[in-house]
C-alpha cells in the first residue's frame, strides 16, 4: 500500500502540491505538530479523519487555540466558521483522491472548498488509503457518493436517501441534501501552501 500512497504523492506534487506519505496516524500528527509554529491558532474543517486522530486534543496539548464548528452550538457556528477563515493554518481532509493526483471535496456549506482555494496560507489535508480511487473524477464522485455520503448523512441523522439502510443517492427524493456543492483541484491553489498528508491507514469516511 505504500508504493501506491508514494505514486500518489508524486502525482500530488506535479500538480503544484507538497505532498508526503507517512506509515500511521501518529506519525502524521507528529509532523503536524512539528510544522505549525508555537502559538498560532488552527482551524479545523468537518474531518472525521482528523476526529479519529485526536488533533483538537493534540494541538490544544501543545499550546495552539482550534478552531471547529464542530464543538460549537448551532448559532455560533456563522462566526465560528467566518473566523477559522481567518487563520493562516487550517486542517481538514478530502472526500476522494485519484492516485494521478486530482481531489475532490463535496461539501453543504463549502467551508472546506473555501478555505482550501483562499483564506488560510497553510492547508493540511490528512488522508487516509482508502480515500484514494484508482480511476477518474468520475470514480471519484462515486466513491463519495456511494462510501462518504450514507455515513455522514448516518452521522448527522440526516433523511438522505443514501443514508437508509440499502439507499442510494437520489437528488430529487433528497430534502436534506449534504451535497450542495462539488469541487475538483487540478491543480494546487495558487498564493498559498497546500500540504497532503497521505496515510497507510484507513480514516475517516
């Protein structure tokens, strides 16, 4: 599976992003950790991926304010999501990745999709293996569509289509769609620092 996260990487980083692969979880928060100056505040975007890692705990440990509209009551989380960004180092993950390198995010209200295109200066996305498709876009999408969507919508108790027990997406029986907006990188964003991590392990949706 590394060899495949290293071809992965290097597909990363002919389209313009920095990119390493890194054995476990651990490992990954630890250079984290290691690259974000002492102080500075962190935002964190909708991630079980950072969730099943514990970094709201680990950056809080070593001295940094997070960030995250997860942990905030429904009406803070306007001013939650506006001020997080504002911060120059922002965490979140990805929805599907191809092994040539092309991410793609879903998301409701695109805090993700906005902080990853402008605001922030620093963007960490933290990937697990099985968030990498070996097609396309389209097996992309799929993917997220078929895998991330149902155990989100399961999450949030959501009346999605998809997230029934045996559903599938269904945009026109779908009254509290997640899906409202769907982004492909092709490229790394341009006047800022956009750094994948790739993990040999499985996290997250």
């Amino acid at each position: 599976m590394l060899e495949m996260l290293e071809k992965t990487a290097a597909a990363l980083r002919k389209r313009g992003f920095d990119a390493s692969v890194f054995s476990t979880s651990s490992q990954a928060a630890a250079f984290l950790l290691s690259d974000i100056p002492e102080g500075e505040p962190v935002a964190i975007g909708g991630s079980m991926t950072a969730k099943q890692m514990g970094l709201e705990r680990l950056l809080r440990q070593a001295g940094h304010k997070v960030l995250w509209h997860w942990e905030a009551a429904p009406e803070e989380r306007p001013a939650l999501l506006h001020e997080a960004m504002q911060t120059s180092f922002y965490i979140c993950s990805a929805n599907a990745l191809t092994e040539s390198g092309l991410i793609v995010q879903i998301d409701g209200n695109g805090n993700r999709i906005a902080a990853m295109c402008y605001g922030p200066k620093t963007v960490y996305l933290v990937i697990g293996r099985n968030k990498i498709v070996k097609g396309g876009y389209q097996d992309a999408v799929r993917r997220i569509k078929q895998t991330a969507c149902p155990q989100n919508a399961r999450r949030q108790h959501l009346l999605t289509p998809c997230g029934k027990e045996g559903g599938a997406c269904s945009v026109a029986q779908c009254s509290q769609s997640m899906c409202h907006i769907t982004a492909a990188f092709d490229l790394a964003p341009s006047g800022k620092r956009t750094q994948v991590l790739l993990i040999d392990e499985d996290l997250g949706y």
